[in-house]
C-alpha cells in the first residue's frame, strides 16, 4: 500500500501526459490511500476540467465513480495536531499536510509529483516518475 496525493489519481484517472506514469504506480502498488479530502481535491479537479469544456458532466461522473471505487475504504481520516505539526515552518499548504500526516500515521511512502512536497519531505515522499520505474 501506498499514499497518494491527487494529482496521481487524476493522472491515472483522467487520459493525459503523465497518465502512463500513473499506470507504472498503479501496476507497481494498486493499493492505494489518500486522507479523506481526496475526493474534494478531485471533483475540484473535475469542475476545472467541466468549465474548460474538456469533460462533461457525465464524464466527470463516471470518472467520479472510477475513483471512488478504486479508493473504497482507503480514505482515512488525519490529525489536525498532526497535520498542522508537519507543515509548520514549511511552504506546504494543510492540504498537502494531509497527505503527509496520513503517509507519517501508516508509516508509508507519499507518492506524488508536487515538487514542494518532495522538497519539503524528502524521507516521506516519493516522486511518481521514480517510485514508477
């Protein structure tokens, strides 16, 4: 199992440039986590692509459900204490330090490609093309 951060569901999720990355991940560790606010964190994503006209609302329910199902109960709750601990005297909104508290809590690598996060964490985080190999 593995922590991922949005970016890496969307990239897996949603066909683009880094979507062949993403399916290295996945085929390297199909089990994936993310805290909670994975699924905000990506119908946000999806509403962006719905007002650019690059997906419609069906698509982005389907899409919705993709993901739902490949994260079922793999969505975790975090510690605020935790969370806002980790990205004290960092660049890392709490956002991010969601991800990180949850990689921290289950003792797990953070794959993502969010460079101020692999800067940020260099002995929690992974970046995608490299955890992918």
């Amino acid at each position: 199992m593995i922590v991922v951060d949005t970016n890496i569901l969307v990239y897996l999720l949603v066909p683009g440039e880094r979507t062949e990355q993403a399916e290295r991940v996945f085929h390297r560790d199909p089990v994936w986590a993310a805290p909670l606010l994975w699924r905000s964190e990506f119908r946000n994503v999806l509403a962006v692509y719905m007002r650019r006209r690059l997906l419609s609302l069906d698509q982005a329910l389907q899409l919705t459900d993709n993901a739902e199902i490949l994260m079922q109960g793999r969505g975790y709750e975090v510690s605020s204490a935790l969370v806002l601990s980790l990205v004290a005297g960092t660049q890392c909104s709490a956002y991010d330090g969601e991800f990180v508290a949850l990689a921290d809590d289950l003792r797990l690598p953070l794959v993502t490609s969010d460079a101020r996060l692999l800067a940020e964490f260099p002995t929690m985080t992974i970046a995608m093309d490299i955890f992918g190999v």
